[in-house]
C-alpha cells in the first residue's frame, strides 16, 4: 500500500510540473513565475495521499555534544594473569577465550615432577611430626610416673614442634600449586598442578596450548573483569569548562559503531599528558535505559579504541523534527501553511466543484543542535505566531520545489 500511495504522489508532482510546463508566462510576469517554485499548492486528497503531517514548532530542550577519542581501560585489580607457580608442560585448558570464570575457579593443569618430590617431603615431614609427638607422649608419661628425666621430656616438645612447623610449611608450598595437602595419600600421588583464576571476570586470551611448556614469566591466559572496564577520554583545553563529574557520554567502539554505550564522568585528571597535550576524563560505563543498545553484545577489553559524544548544557531552543527539514544546495528549509482557500475547477463534464487548497511555502532556516530526533531551527524571515508547518513527508514538497526551480531556468 505504501508503494501505491507514493505513485499516487508522485503522479500529483507530475500534473502539478505539467501544469506549470503547459503554461507559457508573459514577460511581464517572468520575475513573478521564477518565485513560484518556493510555494506548493496541494489539495486535501494530494496531502492524505503523501502523508503530509502538520504541527507547530516545539520549544525543546537541546545540547551540543563535543566528540572525543579514548580507549578502554581497568584498575591493576581488575586485570590478571594465569601464571603457573611452577614451569612444566600444559597437561590441559580448561576454558575457551570469552568464557566467564569466577575467582578460584579451574582453568588449566600443568605437569610437573618436581611436585612429587615435593609431595614426598611433605608425608615425610608428617611421619617425623608423629613419631616427634609420639616421642614426647612417652617422655611426659615418664615425667608423671617419675621416672623421666626433665632434659628429655624439654628435648622432646622442642622435637615436636619442629616437627609441626616443618609440615606445616610444606603443606602451605602445596596450597600455592592449588594441592590441598590435607586431601593427599601415598598412594595417589597428584602430577598436575591445577591453575585456577585469581579473579572473577572473562578469559580475554589464552597464550598457551595443550603440551607446551608454562613458564614462571610468562601468563598462560588474561583475565579480565568486564563490569570494572571504564573509557578514558582525552580532554582538550577548550572542552574543559564543557565537561564536569555527572556529564552523560555516548560511547561508541572504533571497530563496532554499532554498539554504544552510555557513560557518565567521573573525574577528570589535573595532568597534561605531554604526548597529546590533553586530560584524560575517566567515564564510567553504566547499564543503558535504552532498549536499542546491548552492552552484552561486545566483548570489551583494556585498549579498545572508543569514541565519546559527550554532552554540554542543554538548553531550551525552537525545534522541528529532523524529517520537517529538506536541504537544497548547501542550503536548509521548512514549508510553512500558509493559507487554505476554495478554488473551482472545471471538469469534463460541464460542472463545477470547489476544492480545498492548501498553500506551503518554503522557508530557509539554519539549522542547530540535533539531538534525539529534533533540531534547532532559526528563521531568515519573520514566521508568524501559531504558524503550522509541515512535520512529516517534507522531503516531497522539497523535490517538487527542486523540479519547479529547475523549469524556471
């Protein structure tokens, strides 16, 4: 239907053009006939049939964003390497880049020997501690008897605790390659140290692979906690009397324009980076309040590059929608009702009927703040109060004045 109704239009631009191309003016009607194309008569059925909407202008509070460029960043506890304690070979990976991990939870094992022999220092520090204890049972059961002999009984407490700090030590060794030296036996001795994440948030990339060799120095994957990231902007000197604490700000990703963010800042640093010669404003992201843009569809990690539209005082201004406004020419204009009248036409069939015509005229504006689907509009001519202008379809009045404009020549 809707393709029917623009054919319709565009047959009434079309007899509208015919009308004015059958008509040859006098010369002394030139001057008058190349202003005709800044006004458009329609009738009642033409304006139903393009979808012609009416209103009048809208006092709208409206700001002015200024553009600037940042990446993404996280404090140093919101960021973390897996790094085994131990070098050893990769026995298995246990997670994909992109999964979500919770602090301690298991994430790679690698093999290494010399946990064994640690193991084994570790059951033999317990059989010294039991048989130190046991030592020392004996010497006190003596002492109570009184037969013992008080230096022994002293030699064997100091034994005993030796004995409990030594597999107390070793024990906590084990803890730091992720063993519970609580859970271990003889005879299933454990070869492959677990890894495990030190924080919560998002595998951003895995270094390692399944049989190579894990270093001391190098991390076998990055963690990132994704609800701590925050954008830093760079800030000019001229923007800094625009940008303060609570200043909303539309985050957009350089390699996705398609998803934006909504901010809010936070600070903004006293020192000028020496490189850019700018500030740099920290910008919290926050969940958005529209239904349209997804943080969850992205991914985000430490300097991915953004692009921040941060806004300035608002401020209330005369606004029209966005569609209410054509441009011609470097040029920007509105069409303005100016009148209705009755006018007869003469049909084929000998009779007369009087037919509603509405007058639009074209008038140039310039054009302002755009935000939200309005923008500011002020006139080069006076308009007059309560006027009623064209609010939807404008751009087909537009190319109706275009193809007039361009018959007068």
């Amino acid at each position: 239907m809707k393709l029917k109704h623009i054919d319709i239009a565009l047959i009434a631009v079309a007899t509208l053009m015919s009308t004015s191309c059958n008509t040859t003016p006098a010369p002394e009607h030139v001057e008058k006939h190349e202003h005709e194309h800044e006004n458009i008569e329609l009738t009642a059925e033409q304006i139903r049939t393009i979808g012609i909407e009416l209103g009048e202008l809208s006092r709208v509070s409206l700001g002015v964003n200024f553009r600037a460029t940042g990446e993404l960043a996280v404090d140093p506890q919101d960021e973390a390497t897996v790094v085994p304690q131990t070098p050893g070979i990769v026995k298995r990976i246990v997670v994909k880049e992109g999964d979500k991990v919770a602090k301690g939870q298991l994430v790679a094992y690698v093999e290494n020997l010399e946990v064994l022999s640690l193991q084994q220092d570790y059951f033999a520090a317990r059989q010294e501690e039991l048989l130190a204890s046991q030592e020392l049972d004996r010497q006190e059961a003596l002492a109570a008897a009184g037969a013992g002999i008080k230096k022994n009984r002293q030699q064997a407490a100091a034994n005993a605790q030796i004995a409990a700090a030594k597999t107390a030590m070793l024990a906590k060794q084990l803890a730091l390659y992720g063993i519970t030296a609580a859970h271990l036996t003889r005879e299933t001795p454990i070869t492959a140290v677990p890894l495990v994440a030190p924080i919560g948030g998002t595998v951003t990339q895995i270094l390692g692979t399944t049989g190579s060799y894990a270093d001391t120095q190098a991390p076998l994957m990055k963690i990132v906690n994704n609800n701590a990231v925050y954008a830093k902007l760079r800030i000019f000197e001229k923007n800094l009397d625009e940008i303060t604490a609570g200043r909303r700000v539309e985050l957009r990703l350089t390699n996705r324009p398609d998803i934006i963010l909504e901010g809010e800042v936070v600070s903004v640093t006293q020192a000028v980076d020496t490189d850019t010669k700018a500030l740099t404003a920290r910008v919290k992201i926050i969940p958005s309040t529209d239904e349209g843009k997804h943080r969850d569809t992205a991914v985000l990690t430490p300097n991915m590059p953004v692009i921040g539209l941060i806004a300035a005082e608002k401020s209330e201004v005369d606004a029209l929608p966005d569609e209410a406004i054509v441009s011609a020419e470097g040029r920007s204009y509105v069409f303005v009702l100016e009148e209705e009248k009755h006018e007869a036409h003469e049909h084929e069939h000998e009779h007369d009927e009087d037919e509603e015509i509405a007058h639009f005229k074209k008038v140039e504006v310039i054009t302002g703040v755009k935000e939200r689907g309005y923008t500011e509009v002020k006139f080069l001519t006076k308009v007059v109060p309560n006027a009623r202008f064209v609010l939807k379809n404008a751009f087909y009045l537009g190319s109706m004045t275009t193809e007039h404009g361009e018959h007068s020549h």
